[in-house]
C-alpha cells in the first residue's frame, strides 16, 4: 500500500473554516492590499496552494516562488511586499510567520469532541467536570479531581485524585497525571506524555536504595504545552514547575523539583535533570541534556546535542558537540583526543626547548 | 523472588508450530543434508539446543559450539558445513541469520486473539472494520476509520477520526494514531508509540509562542515496525512519511515532515527534527540526533550517538562520538580540548618560530 | 491560572499518617535526643518546616539552616549534632539521607485504592488474582496471568497472557506488560512503561529486513523500580533480566537479552542497547549511552551523556562528555578537533625537526 501525497482530497477532511480575506486580514492584525472579498478555504506552500489557498513567505530563500504562486493571497512582510509587483491580493505584516500562525488557527481551529461524559468513562462522584468539558472514551477521572470549561480529556486518559485542569485544556489520548497535579488555563499535553510520576529520588544505605516518597506535585502554568511521551517528574518535597507558555516537544525528561521559565521552549528528547532551573525565553535544542542542581540564565540558548554540567550564568548561545566526520577520519581524531593532554605538554615542551628551557619539572607540577 | 532463567518448562508456553525438518528447509529456500523427517519444535542458541531445536551459525566466533550442540539440525553456510564433518542434520543457506529468521517466523508464528470487537471496545458507528479483524478491549476507533482484513488492535489503543490502517497491521496495546494517520499492510506497532501527535511548530512574536495548527498526517508504508514509546509526528502542511520495510526501534523521536526512506532503519533513542530526508537504506545508529532540514545520503549509516548537524552527501559511515576514558584522564583531556584553538595556534607559532617567521600578524587574522 | 506553591494547605491533601517522635525514632534506628511525643505530621526542607514537621541535614551546605528551622525534629549525624546547641529535638543517625528515607516512607505511606477487580476492567476468565490485590478502570488482565497479594495495577494497564506478577507491586495507570514477561515482589512501574515488547531484531536479506521472532521475556526480579515511558524489551532467545534492587529512571531504553544487575541505578533518557551486562551496584548517568554487547564492571560508574562502546573491565567512573562553551569558541576548537590528528603530526615533525631529523617517511606509515 503506497498512499498519495497530501492532496486536495486527503486534506478535504481536515475541518476548515473558511473565511473571507478582509476579515482574515483584520483579525491577524494584517495590512491588506488587493481583493478583501475573496474566500480562503485553506493554507499551503507557496509552491502549492491553490486559488483557494493563503500562503506565507518568511524566509527569503522561497522568494522565488512569489513568481508563481497560484495562492490566492499571501502574507508577507512590507518589504518584501516593495519588491513584488503582482496582481495577486497580499497581506502585509511586519512578522509574516506569526500573522501566518494566526490565520492558520483561523482555518483550522481544533474540533471539539461532543461536550459529556463518555458513557465508558469513569469519573469519581467527588470529581467536579464543567458541564461543557469533554471525557472521552475509557478516561478515568479521581476523587475530587476539577475539570475546568469547555477542557477535553481525551481517550484514555487517567487523571489522578485531587488533580486541577483549568479551562480550555486539551489532553490528547492516554495522558496521565498523577494525583494532586494541577494543569493551568490552554495547555495542550500531548498523547502519552506522563505528568506527577514520582521523582529519581532514592537514598543509598549499604549498596541498598531506599525510595524516597515524592509528595511535591507538578505544577503547569497556563499556556503550556507538553509533548508525546514527554515525562514530567513530581517534586519530591516542593513542586516541579512549568511557567506560562513554555513548550516542550516530544521524549523529554524532566526531573523533580524543576522549573521551566515563561515562553521557554525545550526540543525532543532533551533530559533535564533534578533541581533545575530554566530561565525565562530560554531555548534548549533537541537531545540536549542538563545536569542536575543547575541554573540556566534568562534567554540562554543550549544547541542541540549539548551535554551541559554547569550552570550558565548569562543569556547567549552555548555548545558542545562532537563534529561528525567520516568514520576513518573521525577514528584518527579521537585517538589524539584520548592523549590531547600530553599533546600540550609536547607543545609546551617544544616552545621552552625552542626558548632554551628544560621542561622536566614542569611535567610533574601538572599531575 | 528470584524467576527461573527460559527453560524448556518457561518456554512452553510460547505457542509453537512444529515443523518436520525437510518442510522447514523448503519453506526457508535452505539445503537439507541428514534426517528431512525429524520433528523441530523450537529455536534455541547452539550451546542450549536440545533434541528438537533447531540452531543456527552465523558469527565464526560460535564455531567451536557445532562441536557439543545437542540441536536437532543447525542452519550454516554451505562453507562452515564444508568443514564440520557432523552425523548431524545441516541446512545450508547462503546467509544463515536470515534463513534462521524465516525458520523461526514458521515455528513461532504470532498467535491471534480471536476476531471480533471487544464488547468493551468503542467504535464509531461510521467506522469500517474488516469482519476478520480484531478490535481489543478498551481500544477506540474513531469516525469513519477503515480497519483492515486481519489487524489487530490492541487493548486500550486510540484510532482517531479517518485513520486507515491496512490489512495485517498489528498495533500492541495502548498504541495511539492520531486522525487522517495511514498505516500501510503488515506494519507491526509496538506499545506505546503515538504516531501523528502535533508537530513542534511555533512562531515566535515578541517572546511569546504561537502554535502553527499542524494539518499534514503520518504516513506509514507497509511493512514497516515502529517501537515502544517511539514518536512520530504529523506534518505542518506536508506529510511525514515513512517508506515500506523501514524499522524503527523504541524511544525515537521522528519530527514533522520528515521522509524516512525504504528499508532503512533506526535503533533506539535516536533523534530526528523536522524536515530531515532519510535516505533508502540507511542505518542511523542508537541515541544519533540529526538535525532539522538534513538530507542523509541512501545507504548512508550514521554511527551510534553521533550529533549530526549538516547533511551527508555519500553513502559510508559518519562518526562523532567523545572517546570515554577513566574521569581524570578525560578531565586533563576535555581541559585542553577547550583550548584546542590556541594549542593549534601555538603550533603554528612554533613552525613560524623554526622557520625565522614572526608569528604575530597572523593571530589577529585568525580573529 | 498561576497557583500557588506547596503550602500547608496544598499539602493538605497528602495522605499523612501522624507519629510520635520516639515511635518514629524507633522505627528508622535513629537515636532520639529530645522531646519523644512530639507529633510528627509531615516532612520538610529544613527552611520551610513547620511545628509539627520533620526535617534533615545531610548535605553539610545547609548547616546554616539549622540555626533557624521551625522543625519539630532535625535528622542528622551525632557529628552535627555535637556542634549545634539546640534545645531542639534531634534523631541521630549515622546515614542521616537514609534514615529520612524511612521516616518519610511512615509519614507518607503510599494510599492504597479500594481492593478487588473494578467493573469496568477486563480479566481473563483463566487470570488468577489475589482477593486483596486491585484491577483498576479500564484495566486488561490476560489469561493465566497471575496477581500478588495486595498488588495495584492502575488504571488502563495492560497485562498479558501467561504474566506472572508477585505481591505488594505497584503498577500505576497505563503500564504495559507483554505476555509472559515476570515482575516480582514489591517492583514499582510508573506509568507509561511498556515491559516486554519486541527486541529490535531483524536479519537483512537484499537490503529488506526480517523480523526475528523474540521469543524470550523480561523478568524484573523483586524492589526493582522502572521510569514512566521507560522500555524494557524481551529476548530474542533468551530473557532480559533486571535483578533485584535495581532502579531505572525515566525514558531509559533497555534492549533484548540485557542484564541489569542487583542495585544497579540508571538515570533518566538512558539508552542501553542489546545484551548489554550492566554489573551489580552500577550506576550509570542520565542520557549515558551503551553500546550492544558490552560488559560493565560491577560498580563501576559511567557518568552522565557519557557514550560507551568498549567494555569496562573495573569499577571506577568513566566520562566522555565534550565540554560545552559559548558557541563561538565551541566553533574554533571544533574546527582543530577536526584535524587534530594532523596537529599531532605537526607537533611530531616539530619535535623530529629540534633534533635534526626529517618527518616525511614516517607522515606515511601513518596512513
């Protein structure tokens, strides 16, 4: 079974609101320039939408396909806009890509479920569900637990005893949180991400180690969004916390007793250890990994794949990345990278030999 | 409680189909020298094999157990059976791993739960399930989901709206498949895995994060196997595809609109961003993290935990893995490794120095 | 929605379970100097708690706390307690981490759900399952599987045939444990864990790939813990065996026919590939990654992002972290990593030329 490529047909499901240009252009905060009556039923690539399509163009390196576009408008900045002449209706917004966000969400707002419960759900008498929330199929809802307006549980989900999840919330199939975890205004968690598991945290007593209960909670801002798989780890004394807007991709870990500063955003598969603290606007690229007990400054950028095991005191990017070479290459640089150490010392060496020294002494005053 | 290791009493209750030994050697294409008549009635390790069991050689380093295996008949090339002089039954094949593979797939076949939807199960009145297929318990199909002649859904599994899954599909239990998903004939889903969850895609306007609606689907071909808790995300307005006979191993992360080609495969923990084209044949090695917008080279193999960041042009292995050494060596090492640039540039200066050059303009070049 | 930090009335609802001090004291082995009916409601960072609160030092950097804690009783060594004069009550203990350990495991007993089978979960009619254990909603329990005494398996879990699961095991909601794989007494699985699903085991034959049927289990011996999202994969021929005391953390991968030894402890986001044999009292850091068939030392530590592809013969720590730094400067010495086996060339012909004789020849025995 070879399935096609997204077409016109495959994409007719998606749900899609349509709108007319105008409105679009005034509810993205867009400048408008060209027919306002026109009907946009979807979006595409520049390079592929059609006569009913908005398109954007944010990077320069698609400026090309300006030319031939078929979109029926596209945003795009007023600079970019200067240098186009074109019959075609534009949208000028000085951040294309966020305005192209928002008449995205236009488009295609998410479907909402039938409001209810799901006859196979099981919710706790003591739970309080608002009326216009959704539980899906096979959900399971604790004791006292508070589901806010208009929120979905999805299928499957288990929502532990004594948890709060504000209004507006989107849980995906087969998320769990843990009990006492509290899930603020608009977050969206992703399918099997696992929210208030205990925290690693174990003393050792004669090799042996001994659990120690974890009674702190996980805490999620408004705004926050968690990825498939993702695990967040519950405090073992305090909470661990993910302020507002933060998001967070797929395969992350995060320790107990964390915080995730405002609007950060942490890529897939990144491990954050216990105790640390992300500052705000942070950005952590994907694999990344933060040892534990560690601060990260407001704004600092970690790239992706970067082991990181100590705190970074001031925003700016920091790396730490093996550079990838041919297998042969890459064999005859790590054995001098094993003994890179006493490479320095010949280097030195050679220069106090070139400036007339002995360097015996000096060998033993580095080990 | 300490469990028994697999014996013969543990194992019994694997379901088993026996085979008569000259059956077997036909079904796998292998050439049959002894007994066609004896009963095989499982697999085991050459040193472990008893009376019924069927063993294989692949790796020379076994070799010396042909000498004591008790195994009713073993799988070898026909150049390894050339000098084992043996009164035991042989089957020769060209590549004895893969002979052995088709072996063990005819005296271990997957047993089938019986068919049917579960009475606990919930399937859409607008769903088309195959007659002969089985929906588990808990599991939800969503509306107008096609469901295969043959597949399995397992327990506690979540089908979204207009998924189609092929014919002999098998999903473990709690396997997630977000709306319009498609999973091709005979793709083998292990637990766990949430295929075409949102892609991570925001737009950033003055700090904050505004989430792109992600509109595309994943696209399995057939005969592809993605492992437990494995990841892989739907398309911003393309697809994410991943081509027939494929394998993916547990834990990974595959981002939004990436193609993973035919027949390649991908062990554990790896990373892939977003828009990565992953060549036909590829092996991308455990815990590799690629980054996003790369194209890898068919038949390209990137090396376990290798970070890549550009793209790879021609097939051959690629490394970029940190040579591990006791703590302290590697401290003196990683030390130097910080100042690598300055070492080179006193290298330099020394050359300069031999020479009768003046080393100094040339550092502020570099600068 | 920002909601508070833990205070005493968020902390409300934590089932605590109040002591006499001496009662306590008694239990843990502490030595009580002090008031020994004091009540002891809850645990606390020695800063924050309260009157009727326990709290300790372990870590000697928050010594200065204790001249200011509100606690009821601190824990501590008899060392601390000689230098601080208090008329406060102490327990003395000479491993004060893990006398806390067990006075938060009294204080915090872990609630237990209502025993017996929920209505809406699905047992085999051939299940055996002990009076006092509990099913929860959603739950699947295979045939000839059997439940210990007092064990949980939460809600949506997945338990297949032929699984043997010993008593007082905690499953919380959403685990998946594959057919006849073993989980004995007192193990801990956090949600999302999937146990027992296929070894990534395929044979190629021209270029396509053959599944290997993995006909082997897993068996988690007793006082093993396992991560949310954590894998285990069952053995191809034989089993992959977690022994007992060992800890997994979250998002860990374990492959096919590994052994995990007695109080091994694996941190979160690690990855070990197959039959690996991790020795007893290991302790292997977050994000570490192991190569398939290796050894590692019985205690032997392998520290955090750490690559390993050679076994480790003695105990020790072994690193391989590249070290991070400002990007800039990441980007120089990266460029010298990357021909740094040519500088070691230089350096030699260097060192060749100082005493008067000539590299070339010798460039080429290199290569």
């Amino acid at each position: 079974m070879k399935p096609e490529p997204v077409t016109v047909a495959t994409k007719g499901v998606v749900a899609v609101r349509p709108w007319k240009l105008a409105a679009l252009a005034e509810v993205i905060g867009a400048t408008l320039e060209g027919d306002g009556n026109l009907d946009i039923r979807g979006a595409a690539p520049l390079d592929r939408a059609g006569a009913h399509d908005i398109a954007f163009l944010s990077d320069p390196k698609y400026r090309a396909h300006l030319e031939t576009t078929q979109a029926a408008a596209v945003i795009l900045s007023p600079r970019e806009a200067a240098a186009w002449a074109t019959p075609r209706a534009r949208l000028l917004a000085a951040n294309p890509y966020a305005a192209y966000a928002k008449a995205a969400n236009c488009l295609y707002p998410e479907p909402l479920p039938p409001t209810g419960v799901h006859p196979t759900a099981t919710v706790a008498a003591t739970a309080q569900v608002a009326a216009d929330a959704v539980i899906g199929p096979h959900a399971t809802v604790g004791e006292q637990a508070i589901i806010g307006a208009r929120s979905v549980i999805g299928a499957g989900c288990a929502v532990g005893d004594h948890v709060t999840i504000g209004n507006d919330v989107r849980l995906h199939p087969r998320v769990v949180i843990y009990s006492r975890c509290v899930v603020g205004d608009r977050c969206v968690l992703q399918s099997g991400c696992v929210i208030g598991a205990d925290g690693f945290g174990f003393a050792n007593e004669d090799g042996r180690w001994i659990k120690i209960p974890q009674i702190g909670r996980v805490v999620l801002h408004s705004d926050v969004e968690i990825g498939a798989n993702t695990t967040i780890d519950r405090g073992a004394l305090d909470d661990t916390v993910v302020e507002e807007g933060a998001k967070i991709d797929n395969l992350v870990q995060i320790g107990h007793n964390g915080v995730v500063g405002a609007h950060a955003i942490i890529a897939g598969c990144a491990g954050i250890a216990g105790s640390v603290n992300i500052g705000k606007y942070c950005r952590i690229g994907g694999a990344a990994m933060i040892g534990g007990h560690l601060s990260i400054a407001d704004g600092a950028i970690v790239a992706a794949a970067t082991p990181l095991f100590s705190s970074i005191e001031s925003p700016g990017m920091y790396s730490g990345v093996y550079p990838v070479q041919p297998h042969r290459q890459w064999q005859k640089n790590a054995v001098q990278l094993r003994q890179l150490d006493t490479l320095y010392k010949r280097v030195r060496a050679l220069e106090k030999a070139l400036a007339g020294e002995t360097p015996a002494t000096e060998e033993h005053e580095e080990d």
